[in-house]
C-alpha cells in the first residue's frame, strides 16, 4: 500500500541514496533517543565525508562513534562532544572539523531549519568566541547575534511509538532534538519501538506528525546508559 | 576556613523561593538539590527537556529514555514535564527560569563569564551554558575564590573566552558570596572564620567592603 504508508521493510530501504557529502542530522542528547540502528547502516555503507548535527558524538563504539571508527565524519555541528577518546584523537589531529554550537541554538536552527526561517537572532553567544564575525543587532537595549537555520540532506530520528503515516510520539526524555531534526531534513527517516494502527496514537498527543516524516521503520534498541546512577 | 562544597550548596539553596523553576549546572550546583529548606516547593529544570527533575532511581527504576542533562539516569517528580530541546531552551531563553546556579573558571567586575574553555587544553563545548547565562535574570555562579596558587578569579576583566558578557551578578566562593553592580564586586558575607582582608587580597577585581561583612552561620 502507497499513499500515506511510509514503512520500509529493511534498514538498506530505509537509508536509500545516502551519499558521501551529504548532511546527515541526528536527534538524541548523549546515548538517550538515538538512532542507533539508522547510524549503524550509515557505517555499514561505508559513506564519507559526511557533515553531522547532532548534540554529541556517541561514545567509543556506539552511537555517532562509530562513523569515527571508519572516519565517516568530516565535520560536526555540537554542542558538546569529547566523551569519546577516537573523537578527541581526530580533533587534535585535524581530521575533524567540529563547529561547537551553545545547545539551545544547535536546537533552533534546526527548528527554523524545519520551519522556513533563514535565520533568528538570539542573545546567546553575543560577546563570546561564539558571536565573532556574526551579524550584531540590538533590541531593546539589548545585543543579539544572527544565527542562520541548518537542514540536512538527512535526518535520523529516534521514535517510541509511530502509525504507519508517519506520526511520532517520543518516550521521556528520549524525545530531546529529535523533533526538530525531523522537520529539518530533506529526508526524515524514523525508527522506532512499535508501529500501531492510524488511529491508535491519540491525535492530541502526537509529537512529530506524518507530514515531516518520508520513512518509518520497526525495530529493537539496546538503549545503552551512559551514566547510570541510582539512590541506595 | 574555607567554604567545604556542601557548604557552598547549602548557602546557594537558601536563595531558593517558594515556587521557583531552578536549572542547577554540573558539579556543585547539582548539590543544591540536597539542601532545598523545609517547606518550600522548586521544580528543577534539565535542559535535556525536563521540568520537574525527580531523586536518582531506584536500581528497579532505572530506565535509559529518563536522564539528566548531565546523561545520568533520572526520575520525574510528580508533576513534572517532559518536552523537546526546542521547548527547553525557548523557557531558558525566554526567560521563564527562576535561577540558573552554575560554575565558572572566571567573572569579573562587568558581570562577564568564563566557563567554557581553556585555550590550549583540550575543549569539548559549551553545552547549554551560553545560552543558561544569556537567557536568566537571576543567576548565582559558584566557584572557588582563587586558584591552587592562589590567583583570583575574581578579576576586573576575564582573561579567558567568555561564555556570556555583563549576565552574572551574584558569586558565591569558598570564601564569600557576593553581588555585581555597577562594575564592582560588592561584599555581602564571608565565610565563617574568614577574613575580610583575606577576601580582599585574593579579589583582583575592583571590590566594595561594606562597613559590615557578616560571617555566613551552618547548622550543625
């Protein structure tokens, strides 16, 4: 069935015409809401030289780490990275240019991304490293820089539960970036936990609806913990 | 003697009012959350996109779709909220936080923040910082008065990259808490058995002793 139904049947399908140059966005915030299983069939096709935006970089292993593994990345939009020694090691040599970015602006780009706007002003960065060279402009007595929207060629996102339309709806804080990364991507590929009936997710509680989304998928996670901390 | 953490957290927590939405940073800051006084209610924001951040879980409770903004596992308190990136730092920006607490490496006299990097060491990212320091009315940095070899960090003007200028206008160190205004540190309390002349010698920046410095009290 065609007209609204967005599932693919394979990760191969669900990842078709990724190519080496493209911008590939992310969501997640450190290992939560990842698309792991859409990041492990980028590595898997091998695809070079790609620019990601994203939060973070994974760890060591998983997550976006392992693009660094086969050196996929060649530039990063993030608002923290270095949790990763492979990452810190292609830092320092060069290899990767990283383009650290204060979290909440990472996140409005790609909103104004998804949303038509060219560009916003924000407060944030204004007289730090982060402002130089960027339009300046007051209002209200007050300073803003311009930052301009980011789109990718592809966006990963990470879902809990989805219909076969395309609408989302995150689980916790695994939802993070990851609305925003999927309007902002000419092609917005979902996985997720489960996919149910049109019908079954209630309307009102639909984070992401079908119109940003072009591919669904189904599938297991490992949701690997970054930091597990529990009260005794 | 020099404020121990959990002293600086139970200074910074008597700041708190009833109903105040709180961002508390990494480190001391995150100590807050165990000295809130008795009989008031704060919900504490994570800008990973939770409102109303709960105690760490139970082993039984652990579950990887709940963390913090430092990517520890995490519990909502009942009545907590849980929204996008977008949605927590439009309330950070917007100016909808109470209080934001967090570190510093540096302030100085113009309410400046360094925070964030150290030129030639390895730098990972400002994370939410900026935009906590850009988007608060209220802030409180926590930091230690000086370095190890005793150089201030309390200066006229910040020697490293700034994370947000002219936005702080509260500090508390190990030594003292003190306000902002105007382009001068201004001298509110020490702490306990801690010299107004030791604080003085170790402000670099232009700083304003008040006739009377009262000395911080702890229980127990």
């Amino acid at each position: 069935m065609a007209g609204f139904d967005k599932r693919v049947a394979s990760y191969e399908e669900a990842m078709e015409g990724i190519e080496s140059g493209m911008t590939v966005l992310a969501g997640g915030f450190g290992l939560c809401g990842i698309p792991e299983n859409l990041i492990a069939e980028i590595k898997r096709r091998g695809v070079k030289d790609l620019t990601v935006v994203s939060n973070n970089c994974g760890v060591d292993g998983f997550g976006l780490g392992l693009l660094l593994e086969d050196r996929q990345i060649s530039k990063i939009f993030a608002s923290y990275v270095g949790e990763n020694a492979l990452f810190e090691q292609q830092m320092l040599n060069n290899e990767i240019e990283v383009v650290l970015t204060p979290q909440g602006t990472l996140a409005e780009k790609m909103r104004a991304g998804g949303a038509g706007i060219p560009a916003f002003y924000t407060a944030t960065g204004y007289g730090t490293p982060i402002g130089e060279g960027k339009e300046e402009r007051v209002f209200d007595g007050r300073h803003y820089i311009l930052e301009e929207a980011i789109k990718g060629d592809f966006a990963i996102v990470k879902g809990w539960k989805a219909d076969r339309y395309g609408n989302v709806m995150y689980r916790h804080t695994a939802q993070n970036f990851n609305p925003m990364v999927a309007t902002a991507g000419k092609i917005t590929v979902v996985e997720v936990e489960e996919i149910v009936e049109p019908g079954e997710l209630e309307p009102s509680q639909i984070h992401t609806p079908g119109i940003y989304v072009d591919r669904i998928i189904q599938s297991t996670f490992e949701k690997r913990i970054e930091k597990r901390t529990v009260r005794s | 003697m020099a404020l121990t953490r959990e002293q600086m957290a139970q200074r910074v927590a008597r700041e708190l009012q009833d109903g105040f939405y709180v961002n508390l940073g990494i480190g001391i800051p995150t100590l807050v959350a165990n000295y809130i006084p008795d009989g008031i209610d704060v919900m504490l924001q994570s800008e990973n996109g939770l409102l109303g951040m709960g105690r760490f879980p139970t082993e039984e409770e652990v579950d990887p779709d709940m963390i913090n903004a430092g990517k520890q596992t995490v519990t909502a308190r009942p009545g907590a909220a849980i929204f996008s990136s977008a949605e927590s730092f439009a309330m950070i920006r917007g100016g909808h936080v109470d209080l934001t607490v967090l570190g510093a490496f540096e302030v100085d006299q113009e309410g400046n923040i360094a925070s964030w990097m150290v030129p030639g060491k390895l730098i990972k990212g400002m994370g939410g910082a900026m935009d906590l320091v850009a988007g608060a009315e209220n802030i409180i940095c926590t930091m230690t008065h000086a370095s190890k070899h005793g150089e201030s960090k309390l200066l006229e003007k910040c020697n490293l990259p700034l994370t947000g200028a002219g936005c702080i206008n509260r500090v508390l160190t190990d030594l003292a808490y003190l306000e902002i205004k105007d382009g001068a540190f201004i001298l509110k309390e020490r702490a306990p058995g801690v010299s107004v002349e030791e604080i003085v010698e170790k402000t670099a920046g232009k700083l304003i002793v008040p006739d009377h410095v009262p000395e911080m009290t702890f229980d127990e």
